[in-house]
C-alpha cells in the first residue's frame, strides 16, 4: 500500500506522507499501516486536508453560488479540515511515477464528485511530490521535499465553489516522545487574532509574543495553535500562488540531534500548532503519542477566508478555474 521516494514514504489514504527519513531519523508522525490512519488518525498525520482545510465559521459558507450551504459541525460549532471525511481520509489514486516539471515525481489524484461533505462542484485534486537534495557537496546535504496541489474545477453543476489547502505533516526532530528541546523560529510577527472556536475575527496585528527570535517549543508551553500571515494584502493574493516566489516560514534546530527543518511555500498564511491536543494510543509498531509529540507549519489561505468579502477572492475557485500552490520542507544534521 505505500511507495518510497528516496527517503519519503507515502501511502494513498490521503496522499499522506507517512515517512521524512533524515540521517536514518522519521521525522514525521505516522503509523506502520495505512489500516491503522483510517482507525486511529485522529490528529491527520500527514494528510492532505481539503476540500477546505481548517475552519469554518459556523459550519457555513454564505453567497455560493447565490446561496448558503451548511456543512457537518465537526469542531465545536464549526466544520474542520473539510468535514467529517475530508480529502485526509480519501483513497487517491496513486502514486504514479511521472515527469513533472523536469524532475522525476509521484503523483496523487482524487475526483472529488459535486455534494461530497456537502460542498458544490466536482473538482479533481492533483499532488506531486517531489525528492531532491541540496548543498550535496557540503558538509550537512540537505533532504528536501517538494510537494505540488493543483485543483480543477471539471464539473458543470454550478457556478463556483471553495478550496484551501495544505498539508498536516506534525514533525519531531528530538528523536524523542515529545519535541523538547527543539528551538523555533517564524518569518513573521504577523496573525489573525482568533475568536474562541478559532476563526479569526478579520484584522491582522502583531502576535502577542516574539517569535521572530529563535525561542524554545516544549511539550507544554508554549501552546500555539494561530494563523500566521506572510501577505496582509489579501488583494495580492491570486487563486493559483504557484508562480509567486517561496518564502521562508519557519525553522526549527534541535542542539542534541543536531537536526534542522525549513518550511518554504508560495501560500500567503500558515497554522503553527504545537501538538496541544495530540492523544493517540499506542498500536503495533508505534508508540504512543501525546501532548507535545510534534510541531505542525500547515501553509494555507486565510481561515474562514470564504465568509469574508475582501479575502474571498484567495479562495473561491469558478467553473474551468485552477487553483494552486506549492509547500518545500528541507531537513539536514549538521
């Protein structure tokens, strides 16, 4: 069920990246099978989540098409990660091995038929990753991994509907049951201040602490879990960010193992989200994780970004509209 790229494994549940081996460290959360993501994947270990990932407001997407639509409330009053089976617990179909782009890649696809988890229109969502190396001549080559969304919208049942993607790898560089000792650094002081079911409330201001610096992620504290924003002019913001230069979101060096991770994208926002809620009993072949057993970057648009007029626009994809953007994570030991 699963197929290697180098040193990443994946399996069709999900396009789930199940397997980042960096000087013979995972350094993603996972389970041996895929028999045991559909049992115990609560937290979405390294699934592609959509139709619409994080959340939205009330569980309603207003003005669609000239109308409402409701989805299934999975998060408190709002609906989460595309609903109750979103595109994380999908079979794709995949991997094919292709040329993408000049380099060698493993492409995913999935047909996402009009009304599924109540959402309008038939689109097809196409995924390529890709394994490469860098600065392989020096003293730490770093293991790289690029990954490519494209969504087209095929279908001609209606007029428009929404997409935001990303993917919700949660990584450990400790080498260790929880991420101690690892230090963070984000490329932006930037956030949407959230309400208390975790929609942003529509302005952008300074996050409350310095995270710009290099400061410590611990089990415990500090929890994070907000929207980060890399581009505050939502305007500037096209549907497809894929021609837009990777920007730096945030890096991540542990002094024990000595391992580092960047994680680059095109998308003009990302979830960090420090493992609060992680709860997962342990299975054959894989231990237990808890509170704090990983660290997640999810790069994606504005949450509830299709319930608010001046940011809607990065999100609603129209009939024979494409949207796309592009995710890089590089991981090195020193």
């Amino acid at each position: 069920m699963s197929s290697t790229a180098s040193a990443f494994t994946f399996i069709p549940l999900g396009a789930i990246i199940q397997e980042f081996q960096v000087a013979g460290q995972n350094i993603v959360l996972g389970f041996p099978t895929q028999e045991q993501y559909i049992e115990y994947n609560t937290p979405h270990f390294g699934a592609t989540i959509g139709r619409v990932a994080n959340r939205i407001k009330d569980a309603v997407i207003h003005n669609l098409n000239g109308r409402d639509y409701t989805f299934a409330k999975n998060n408190g009053p709002n609906s989460l990660h595309g609903g109750v089976n979103g595109w994380g617990k999908r079979i794709f179909d995949g991997p094919h091995t292709v040329k993408h782009n000049g380099k060698e890649a493993l492409l995913f696809k999935y047909l996402s038929k009009d009304g599924e988890e109540g959402y309008p229109g038939t689109v097809e969502l196409r995924v390529w990753y890709t394994a490469s190396k860098e600065d392989i001549d020096g003293p730490a080559p770093k293991t790289v991994l690029s990954l490519e969304y494209e969504v087209e919208f095929v279908g001609d049942e209606c007029e428009e509907t929404v997409i935001n993607l990303t993917n919700h790898s949660y990584f450990n560089i400790a080498n260790a049951p929880t991420v101690t000792g690892t230090k963070a650094q984000l490329f932006t002081q930037s956030y949407l201040p959230l309400d208390s079911t975790g929609i942003p409330i529509g302005n952008i201001e300074a996050f409350p602490r310095e995270v710009t610096a290099p400061f410590d992620v611990g089990p415990f504290e500090p929890h994070i879990d907000d929207v980060f924003v890399m581009e505050s002019d939502p305007e500037k913001i096209p549907l497809d960010t894929r021609g837009q230069s990777l920007k730096l979101l945030a890096q991540f060096s542990h002094a024990t193992t000595r391992m580092h991770l960047e994680v680059h994208s095109t998308e003009p926002a990302f979830q960090f989200y420090t493992g609060k809620y992680i709860d997962v009993p342990a299975v054959e072949g894989a231990p237990a994780r808890v509170e704090g057993a990983g660290f997640c970057v999810e790069p994606s648009r504005f949450v509830n970004a299709a319930n608010v007029p001046k940011w809607r626009s990065m999100c609603v994809l129209k009939r024979g509209e494409i949207f796309g953007c592009r995710n890089v994570y590089k991981a090195w030991k020193d």
